[in-house]
C-alpha cells in the first residue's frame, strides 16, 4: 500500500466513531475603534517603522525625498516619477544585493496589527525585490486600510503569493532582547497617503 | 440544607486543627456541619499518578459517603477541584452508570471554603480578628481548575486587625504538585526554594494559603530555612477571634 | 553536526544536572519572564480573547475530526497549483524524499527555514548522511547549528544561551562554514545579528534549494503559511529555484477564512507582538515569481497514532507558540534539555508520548514532568487542556506496567493507599499507627515549625526525597475524625 493510502487509511481509522460535527463559534470582531488610519500609522511606528503622511499629490516628492542617493530598485507599475530609480527585470537575487532600497505599492494595511500586505501585483512586484534591499519604502494609501486581519483576508486571493510585513524585520533570539533588522529589509518606511 | 465537611485525607490525618477551625468558623455563622464517618479521600493522589483503576473504589467510598448532601464543603482547592472535574473520568473509567450519575450529583455541590462562605452563605464579613502581618498564596487549582478569583483576598481583607501584604508572583506554583514532590523532587524543590524566597520577601509572619499539602512544602522550605514564617490555613485565620488572640 | 536526544535519562536525572547549571537558570529565568510579561501585556489589550480561543480551538479541532476530508482536499488543491505532493509515513521515508529532491538538482546544501518539523524528523542529520549540508537560517538555529547542540525551545531554540556565549560560539565556529565573524564583534544582541546577516546572506544568494515546514494549510486553497520575524523565512522561501515543504497533517485548517482566528492567535501568544514581521502566503507554483517547483512533504510520524486518541487528540491543535513553556514553572527551572525532545515544555510532555507511546523510559517520564498547576491550559491559544491529557498519558503509562511481573513500589503504594481509602474504619487504623509515629517524632525530632509544631528534619529511606530540604510536620497525636468522635464535633466543650 502507498504512503499515502496507509496515512489516510490510518486517519479515518483514528476517528472511527468520532462524530466530524464541531461547532466552530465565530471569531470575534474588534470593537469600533475610530480613525483607522490614525491607528494604523500608531501601530506600524510602534514596531519602530517610520511613516510619513502626505496628501495625494506630494507623494513623489515624499518618496524622493525619502531615497535621496539611495539606489532604487521599483516593480513594473509603480506609477511614481522617482528619477534614478530602476524597473525591476527579473534580476537574480545577486543583482538584487546591489540596491538599496526598494519603493513599492501594497494591497492592503491592517490598522489593529500594524501591517501592510503585498499581494506582489505589477505595481509591487515579484517577492524577492521587496526582501533583498534594505530599505522598504511602502506607499499605502488610507482607502486600503482596515480594521483587522479577518478583513484582509476577506480582501486577499490566496491564489496569489501574499507577504505579510509588520515592521521591519526583527529577532528576539537573543536573550529575548528584540532588534530590528537581520535579514528582510532593517528599515520599513511607509508613506501613507491621504 | 443539609451540609457535610469533607475533611480531606491529609487534612484529617495530619491537620485536624484546620477541620477544628472549619466546624468552629461554620458554627460561629449560625451552620451546623455533619462530618459522614464514612469519608476517606477523593482519590486525587490516584488519579493525579495515574492509578485510575485504583481510584474507582475510594471514588465510589466518596459519593457514597456524601449522598443526599446539599452541600458538601472542604478545606482544600484541590480536592474541591478532584470532585468536580476528576471524578468524572474516574467513574468513565469504571464502566458503572450509577457512578457516573452519582458523581454527576456530588461534583457540582462540592465546595473549596472560600466558595461556599461567599457564593453560599453569602459573608465577606466572618467576623475574624487576626492582628498579623500575613501574606495569601493562591493555590494552583483553587485559582485555575476552580476559579475562586478574588473571594480568599476578600474574606481576609475582612478580617479585624490583618495586615495584608502581597506577595510576589503569587500565581506561580510552589512546587507541590502531589505525588509531583518527590517524583521529581528537585524541580518541586526549586520551586519551592523562589516561593518561599518570594514570601521572604514580603516580611510576613504568616503565609495563608487554602491548600495544607502546598502549606506542608512551603511551610516544610521556610522552616528548614529558618525563615521564621508560620504557615496557617485560610481557615485557621478566619476562624480566629480576640479570644484566641488575647 | 549537532548533538542527539537518543540516549537522554528519564526526565528526574536530566532535570536534576539542568537544575545544577546556575548560568542556565539564570538565562532561563531571565528569558522566560520578559516573554511572558510580553505576552500578557498584548493579549491583555485583546478585549474578547477568550472568544477568539475558542474560534481558533474551534477550527482547528474541525480540521482534526475530518482529516482525511481535508487531507485529500489540500492534495488535489496543491496538485492544481502546480506543487509535488509526497507522503510520508515517518521520519525516514519524508528525509529520503527531502534527500532525493535535492540530490535531483545535483546540489550538495540547502538553505532551511526553522522548522519544527523538520527537526522533529532529524532532517539535518539525514541529509548529512547523504553529503547534502542543510544551512540552518534562523538566529537561533543557527546558534544551535554552530554550537553543536540541542534545541531548547520551540521558539527559541537557543533560549539557554546568553549573549556573551553566542558571541563565543559565532568566533569560533562561522569560519568552519562560510563567511567569519568580524574579529570586533561584540555582544550587543544588534552585533551579533549582523554579524549573522552577513554570514547566511552568501548562502541566501547562490542556495538553489531550500527546505522550510509550515505553519498552517489551507485545504480549500492549497496555501502554504509561514510566520516569521527576521525574514530568514521570506529568504528561503522566495530566492531558491526549488522549495520542498515538510508538513505535519495536523497543520490544515479547512478554508482560508479558517487562519483568521490564528493569525490573530499565534503572534500574540508566541513572541508577544500584535503581529510578527513576516508572513508568507503561496499556493503551489506562481509563475514568474519565487521557486518554480514546489514540493510538499505531508508527514504522519505519530500523528495517526495521536489521532487516535481520545482524550489526547487536542494535542494536535497545537499552533507551536510556546506559550506553554514559557509560563510553564518546570520548563523556566528545568530548561528545554531534560525534555529529551525537540518538543520540550508542557506540550512536549504530552506530544512525544501522545506520537511514540510511552514504551521507554524517557518518554513515559514526561508526563510527570509537571506539578499540574494548569498555567499552560490558561494561556494556550488554542486551548488545549495540557493538564488533563496529562494525568490522561500518566494513567497510560501505569496501564502500560499491569502486566508487569514484579510490580513497582510505587504500584504497590497506590494499591495499598486505595484499600485504606476504600474504607473509613482501615484508614482511622493507618491514621492511629501515623499518630504514633508521630508521638516517636515529636519525642525525637530536632526540629520545631513557626508555632510550636514539632517537625522532623532530614530523614534517611524513602522520606529523603521529601526531607532533604522540606521538615516534615510530625502527625497529630489525634486525627480529626477521632476528635470528632470524642467531643461531637467540638460540641462536647471541645472546640479546640
């Protein structure tokens, strides 16, 4: 008999008898908690991300001001003027290494959590451009906020690859001690709009 | 209302004072307790190190024992804690109906002290004079397996003349943990070294507790340490009067 | 490259050297309160977290009861997605797959996300064997890795190491492997991650193949899930040509609306933050972005056995927070060693029987391992009664030795207890022959309690294990229920 034949034999025999009927109680919702984008950008930056507010039409020059000499890498469908900065092409992870920073779009942020979701369309890319680069600039505008995680994931296509970014990335290994920045991105600025 | 005490087998053999102290306390509020001879444990140490088989009959001695009772009280948070949430996988165990409707029938009337002087007879208040630096340690299974909160801290708040201190990391364990103690004797020891240390700490003369095993180990450390703090049950101090302290 | 668990002694003995390791204490303690207090601090801000326990307890313990369903759903959603999917009955028949997909692509390492699958199956040192270097890329795996040692933590494997120990161990080790340490490093936690960043970026780079577990599976969907915090995860799971999962089939959750409650559950129970750094989302094969051939590895190993289990099979909702261990008063003494598991702490005390049985010695000394004051039940996001499964796995390991020809003293003991409790009259008679013994002590006993009780101090045979640091109040000369008798319950002018 195949592993896999065995294994599922096995399960239906371990619960011979047990009924498969269990209620599941809904999970609960946040309370209402007012400004959602205000909570966002308290949330983000209490993960010790930066955040910058702008109206729709600074964005550019936010952004621009935001890489300054840094060497930008940025997806297909950005739509920013960002002088300098580099169309993603397929680069190999090596090519990746040689950019500082990275701008991108993202699908959703998530005021109770802190947290942007990238759902890697064109105008966030591929997963490795937002990881290798060490800055990550974010530009989320306040319509994509909402409340909680059940939200985004009513928003989200799991068909699509999803990276899920709280803050920049963090370790608390050592003695439980938290620092900021090993391997993803050590500095997560996000320019919220509007 | 027809109300039992069950004693408890550590408390009968080794602390009848704190039974003295339960009748005593009761009686003093206008309720007159029947102690049924027949009573021996609740089986606890059985089921805790896993002789089930072994715990069926001093079940069954149990809810026959305190059959027709309203209420039966005990001076222990664990062994409160055996009746109403042990005793039902001991009667599964025996394959017997009529001990696991029997069981059905003493588990929820079973009460820790705390629990029946508050939500039962309905005092805070039981007229108690201690004039003692004392500290409370809640006991792992009258907090978590019973849920007694906050009604100890309240009917010690009540007493005349107590000096309440907290005591630090009071939700830890002390290390007791029944047969726990000496299988793995030098955790339970460790353990029992931070609580004790713990109660050090806080400058109190007595640490109250509503468990006597968890006070034989805690107490059994302090003394050994000559630490000098007496270990008395929640009972003890609120059966105390100016009388006993004159 | 790393030590074994094979051959660890019986909890007691392990636990008794942990608890002479001062250094180790002292890390354990510091590490094990900072996280709890963490923890409690964000999960206090969650106004309705009991209800969110109980959804997450709910669709996890969904999943469970229709595996198979489930089971045969994620395949056939993988398989459309474009993944490879395996089974694996054990540890052996998932490491030859994990070992033949690599060996395929003609590599010789692979780069791994932490995972406990994996390390439950000894992955790394089965691939070894096959001259295939598995790179662990997890801080604290990595601190593992390089100090040849053993897992200590689900979380934070190296949770027994302090700063200036990592420090030492990243001097003298990265160089063997790749890229040194700086020659200045320091023990600034900060330091020392970059020095650990520099190390795997190399590896990170040219790695063609990488190995990761999940932490969730979505039937209906065929989504992998990974949580995170350095973005080690992100690296392997997006920069090689080839990703092989290994997943246990306890981690499927029905649909993808299930990971809400333990997306919502996990990062606060389990390094105490509103949410972690980094979760990753795939479905099989997307093109053009991230490893082109996915495999997965749907592993049994024990679960079956678990499964099968009535009162144990809640053990399979566990989610790996650890928030068990680490509130656990046993594991913050004790360390994560004496467990003799990958699965230390509370959960691993019921895991490793619930999956192997308690057939030796070791594993059927888990069990005990705890006091049971219920503390990992309290903060268990998906609430598992870790307390009740215990005392469930101790009945199994005493019905495990009814056979036994000579039996246990303690057998004995408890055979005994039960006659005198199986009758008031026998134990009034054990009580008179305690009262006497206790007349012996208070005439003999050196030692007196706070409040004039006379105690015995240490005593040789079997009360050793409860005097060598505990006095032993010496028995009443009178039992209760004998006063009760002699004075009516106090009635008789006896009340005291």
């Amino acid at each position: 008999m195949s592993a896999r034949d065995d294994i599922l034999r096995g399960v239906r025999q371990a619960l011979a008898g047990v009924s498969p009927a269990v209620e599941v109680p809904a999970a609960p919702r946040v309370p209402d908690r007012g400004d959602l984008v205000a909570l966002f950008v308290e949330r983000v930056e209490d993960y010790r991300a930066v955040v910058t507010r702008c109206a729709p039409d600074e964005v550019d020059q936010v952004v621009r001001d935001v890489l300054g000499s840094a060497r930008a890498v940025v997806p297909p469908d950005l739509g920013l003027d960002l002088p300098g900065a580099v169309v993603d092409d397929v680069f190999t992870a090596t090519e990746l290494d040689a950019y500082d920073a990275v701008v991108t779009r993202a699908a959703v942020g998530i005021a109770e959590t802190g947290t942007v979701v990238l759902d890697h369309q064109p105008d966030q890319g591929r997963r490795a451009i937002t990881l290798v680069p060490d800055l990550h600039v974010c530009v989320v505008d306040g319509g994509q906020v909402v409340a909680d995680v059940p939200d985004a994931i009513a928003l989200l296509d799991p068909a699509r690859p999803l990276t899920w970014i709280s803050g920049p990335s963090a370790t608390s290994d050592i003695e439980l001690d938290r620092v900021e920045g090993v391997h993803g991105p050590r500095t997560l600025h996000v320019v919220l709009v509007g | 209302m027809r109300i039992a005490l069950q004693i408890t087998c550590v408390n009968d053999a080794m602390f009848p004072d704190t039974g003295k102290a339960v009748v005593r306390l009761l009686r003093r509020l206008g309720v007159e307790v029947d102690f049924p001879r027949e009573q021996t444990c609740c089986g606890q140490p059985m089921v805790n190190t896993g002789y089930l088989d072994e715990a069926v009959p001093v079940v069954r001695r149990f809810v026959d024992a305190f059959a027709g009772y309203d209420a039966i009280v005990t001076p222990s948070g664990s062994c409160a804690g055996s009746a109403r949430h042990q005793h039902s996988i001991v009667a599964e165990r025996s394959g017997d109906p009529a001990l696991a409707a029997a069981v059905a029938e003493t588990g929820p009337r079973t009460y820790e002290l705390s629990e029946f002087l508050v939500d039962v007879l309905g005092v805070t208040d039981v007229g108690a004079y201690f004039p003692h630096r004392t500290t409370y340690h809640p006991t792992c299974h009258s907090l978590r397996m019973l849920g007694v909160g906050d009604r100890p801290t309240r009917l010690l708040e009540a007493v005349r003349g107590i000096e309440l201190v907290d005591l630090p990391h009071a939700t830890e364990c002390c290390g007791f943990g029944g047969t726990f103690a000496l299988k793995n004797a030098d955790a339970s020891i460790a353990m029992g070294a931070d609580k004790a240390r713990h109660v050090r700490d806080t400058g109190a003369e007595v640490l109250v507790a509503g468990d006597n095993s968890c006070l034989m180990h805690v107490g059994g450390m302090l003394s050994r340490q000559r630490a000098g703090v007496r270990v008395m049950h929640l009972a003890e101090v609120l059966a105390s009067t100016e009388e006993d302290e004159g | 490259m790393s030590g074994t668990f094979v051959g660890m002694p019986a909890f007691p003995t392990a636990a008794r050297e942990a608890l002479g390791d001062t250094q180790l204490r002292r890390n354990l303690a510091h590490a094990t309160h900072v996280i709890r207090d963490k923890r409690a601090k964000v999960v206090a801000e969650v106004e309705d977290w009991e209800e969110l326990r109980l959804a997450g307890a709910g669709v996890k313990e969904a999943a469970l009861r229709d595996l198979a369903t489930h089971l045969e759903t994620l395949e056939a959603s993988l398989v459309r997605a474009g993944a490879t999917v395996h089974w694996a009955r054990d540890a052996e028949e998932a490491c030859a797959i994990v070992a033949q997909v690599t060996k395929a692509h003609g590599v010789d390492e692979v780069v791994k996300v932490k995972s406990m699958a994996t390390a439950e199956i000894g992955l790394n040192e089965a691939l070894e064997a096959e001259g295939i270097a598995a790179w662990e890329t997890d801080l604290a795996e990595l601190i593992v890795q390089l100090g040849d040692d053993l897992p200590s933590h689900i979380l934070v494997p190296a949770i027994h190491r302090n700063r200036a120990e990592i420090r030492e161990i990243f001097l003298r080790r990265m160089g063997d492997v790749g890229r040194p340490a700086p020659v200045d490093l320091t023990d600034e936690p900060a330091v020392l991650a970059a020095a650990a960043r520099a190390h795997l970026r190399e590896k990170f780079l040219r790695a063609k193949v990488a190995v990761s577990g999940a932490n969730f599976a979505v039937a209906e969907t065929g989504t992998l899930v990974v949580v995170e915090s350095e973005g080690n995860g992100r690296m392997c799971l997006t920069l090689p040509e080839v990703l092989i999962s290994v997943v246990g089939i306890e981690k499927v959750v029905a649909t993808w609306a299930d990971l809400d409650p333990l997306l919502r559950l996990l990062p606060r129970s389990s390094t105490g933050e509103r949410m972690n750094p980094y979760t990753s989302t795939w479905s099989g094969v997307t093109p053009g972005d991230g490893p082109q051939e996915v495999h997965v590895v749907l592993l049994d190993n024990g679960r079956t056995r678990a499964l099968a289990d009535d009162v144990g099979r809640q053990a399979l909702r566990c989610i790996r927070c650890s928030a068990c261990l680490n509130v656990c008063p046993v594991y913050e003494r004790v360390g994560g060693h004496a467990y003799g598991s990958v699965y230390p702490g509370p959960i691993g005390a019921i895991l490793n029987p619930l999956l192997h049985g308690v057939s030796d010695e070791q594993t059927a000394s888990l069990p005990y391992a705890s006091s049971l004051c219920g503390a990992c039940f309290e903060v268990c996001p998906v609430r598992i009664d870790i307390p009740s499964v215990l005392v469930d796995q101790r009945a199994a390991v005493v019905d495990s030795h009814r056979g036994d020809r000579v039996p246990k003293a303690e057998a004995v003991a408890m055979k005994a207890a039960a006659w005198a409790f199986s009758d008031s009259r026998r134990l009034a008679w054990a009580e008179k022959a305690s009262g006497l013994g206790g007349r012996l002590l208070r005439r003999f006993g050196r030692t007196t309690l706070p409040g004039g009780r006379a105690a015995a101090g240490r005593l040789p045979g079997p009360a050793a294990g409860w005097t060598g640091a505990r006095d032993l109040p010496a028995p009443p000369e009178e039992s209760f229920r004998d006063w009760w008798d002699r004075t009516d319950g106090g009635r008789d002018g006896g009340a005291r």
